[in-house]
C-alpha cells in the first residue's frame, strides 16, 4: 500500500515540466535533506545525506556510480521519497563531496575497492538505531560492483533486496586487449604513482550533449553537466591505472564469490549501453540465478548507460521495475 503522500509511477517527474520541477518542488524537499560526513578508518571524510518522513516504514540505500556525487540525485531521491521511502546516500571516497585521496583532486583513485567497503559500514553505523520494517540497496554502475562485495563479505547485513542499475559487473574492454587486460593493468598500476591518469584518460570535460553516451534525455544531461559547473569541486576526470587494476580485482571477486549473495537481486541492464559489459551482466545473473532464485534481470531495451537519469520513456520503465521489485521482496518477506 502507498503512503498518504506517495505518487502514481505514472506520476514520476515529465522532461517536459522537469526544469520547473527541478527548481521547485525537487529543490524544495532537497534543501529539507539532512547531511554530514563521516571519519573513516584512515581519517577521510567520507559525505553522506538523508531525506526521511516520520510515517516511512522502509529505506532505500543509493550508491552511486565513478564520478558522480549525491547532489546529481537529486530527482531520484524526490521519486524514491515519493514513494514511501526514507532515502540515504553517500559520496564514494575519491569522487563527490568526500575526502579526494590524490594530489591531483580530479583523478578517479582507490587504494582497494575494500576501502568502498569500510566507507559504507562506517555510514550505515550512523544509523544503526533506526529501525525500518524494510531496508533495500539501489546501486549504479561501479555502485553496483561496491554493493555486490559488501553483501559478499557481510553475510548478516540489514538489506532485504538489491537493485542494481547498469552494474559495472564488466568492464567494456576493446576486444584486442581482452586475453592481456589484466597483465596489462597490473604492470600500468606498478608503475602508477597516482599522479597520472590511465591511458587514455583525462581531466573532466563539459562534454555536448551529441553522441554522449549516459542518456537520451537533453534536459536531464544539461542540468547535471551545469551541476558540474556550479559546483566545480565534485568534478572528476578519468581514472588511475591503480582504479583500473582494483576494479578487475574487484570485479573477478563479484563473479567468484557470486554465492554468496543472498538477497533477491533485480539487475536492470541499459539495452544500448556501451559503457559497462551488457554480456558480462547476463553471464552474473544466469550464475546467480543457479543459486539465487528470487534473483531478475530486466532489459530496458534501447536505453543508454544511465538509466535513473534517462529520457521518460526508459526512466519510468527503470523506476517502475525497481519499486515493483520491492514491493514484491516485501510481500513475500
């Protein structure tokens, strides 16, 4: 059942009235939101915010994606929020409105994807007193891979199910360099000092609209691209080759260790998607599946790499599927 203030999924923010939603009623219950930052384990501040109704009897728990920052969730947060939801983020380490971790503030840089690991724990335990009859995970692209191997090595965590969106279970290696990515990006990262960026990579760029390749939606990527603009400290540019060779760590880790994910698990792929492994998503639920029955993949066919900032069509579709999902998790909990 709907909360007394939640919204149809017809009802989800239109393209055609977003900037006045934007700068209105988004705005309005965002500046609401609360926010903080943590001391992690090796003194990082690590950026967190909530936005919460006193009647909310579940919470969804966003992680985002390489780059981006709470601030650009904005919308999502209004819909979730809409919709029953008490919702909470944070800002990975490295990248947002957390601690930068390179001299260079603009490199994407990990020491290790266990330091995402710890960054969430050390959040969730700001919160440990509240008490919610449902608790879910709404992970995008690397999101998704911190979410997978925080359920992997938490075997008694507090989330009911897992949505991941566009997970960066993969990485879209160019076919040449497939058989020596690994041999490759060792030897690149024993040689990263974290001052450089991996080859072929660079500082951010306001990058046009045409041919980008996150979303249909004009209006939805030039607000969060002026987003950048106005709030130049959560820039990031392209990663180090030091990220490269944790994330296929990581990633390896994901896949062997794919049992040991034991929460019903939606995995929501981006049919045009060229930024993450569209295969190696199948590959990851047809093994979770094996052991994971209440596991589901859904293809928004046609849609770009972002899904929850896509035009209507995909994102309404994305947004449907996700709450359905939960819905159900909690029927049948």
């Amino acid at each position: 059942m709907m909360n007394q203030h939640a919204m149809p999924p017809s009802s989800y923010t239109q393209e055609s009235l977003f900037e006045q939603a934007i700068n209105k009623d988004i705005l309005t219950l965002w500046q609401k939101r609360e926010e903080g930052k943590v001391t992690a384990f090796d003194n990082k501040q690590i950026y967190w915010c909530r936005l919460t109704h006193p009647k909310h009897k579940k919470m969804v728990f966003i992680l985002n994606g390489r780059g981006e920052s709470v601030l650009k969730y904005q919308e999502v947060f209004f819909e979730l929020y809409h919709q029953g939801y008490d919702v909470y983020s944070l800002d990975h380490r490295g990248q947002g409105l957390s601690d930068r971790l390179t001299d260079n503030k603009q490199i994407g840089y990990v020491r290790s994807y266990e330091d995402y690991i710890l960054d969430i724990s050390y959040v969730l335990e700001q919160f440990s007193h509240l008490e919610y009859q449902y608790r879910f995970l709404l992970a995008h692209s690397m999101g998704s891979a911190i979410a997978a191997r925080y359920i992997q090595t938490h075997p008694h965590h507090i989330f009911h199910a897992m949505a991941m969106s566009a997970p960066m279970i993969g990485l879209n290696v160019p076919l040449h360099l497939r058989p020596v990515i690994h041999p490759l990006a060792r030897y690149l990262a024993s040689r990263d000092t974290g001052s450089d960026y991996a080859p072929g990579y660079s500082a951010y760029e306001n990058k046009p609209f045409e041919g980008n390749p996150l979303t249909h939606s004009r209006v939805r990527y030039q607000w969060f691209r002026n987003l950048y603009e106005q709030h130049p400290e959560i820039k990031i540019g392209g990663p180090s080759s030091h990220w490269v060779w944790q994330t296929l760590i990581a990633l390896k880790q994901c896949h062997r260790q794919i049992r040991r994910i034991n929460l019903p698990t939606l995995i929501l792929q981006a049919g045009s998607d060229t930024l993450v492994n569209n295969a190696s998503q199948v590959k990851f639920y047809h093994k979770l599946s094996q052991t994971n029955p209440r596991s589901k993949l859904t293809v928004i066919h046609g849609a770009r790499h972002e899904l929850l900032f896509e035009s209507d069509q995909y994102r309404s579709q994305t947004l449907n599927e996700i709450i359905r999902f939960f819905d159900t998790c909690r029927q049948e909990s």
